[in-house]
C-alpha cells in the first residue's frame, strides 16, 4: 500500500494521499478525545493519564 497513492476523498471531494488521509483521521481521534475529557472534568471525574506512543 503506497502512502503517497493519490484517491478520492469522498468528504472533500478532491484527491488526496492516504498519508493525508490517515492524518485527519488522527486529528479527528484527539478532538473527540478532548472533548471526553473536558466532559469527563466538567461532572467532577478525573480522566485517565493519557498514555500515548
């Protein structure tokens, strides 16, 4: 599989590589990640120590 093989990125529309692709898909990860957390400390829980790569 080539990271660099351009396809058609259906929200977008327009060519893209998968590298690209794989990095918004990483993006959209850590923003709902954030978002739990936020949730998670607005009821007054304390989120779980990240623990990345």
């Amino acid at each position: 599989m080539d990271a660099k093989a351009e396809v058609n990125f259906f929200i977008s529309n327009v060519p893209m590589n998968k590298k690209n692709i794989f990095q918004l898909l990483l993006d959209h990860i850590t923003h709902h990640r954030s978002q739990l957390v936020l949730n998670l400390r607005l009821c007054g829980i304390k989120p779980p120590r990240y623990i990345g790569w």
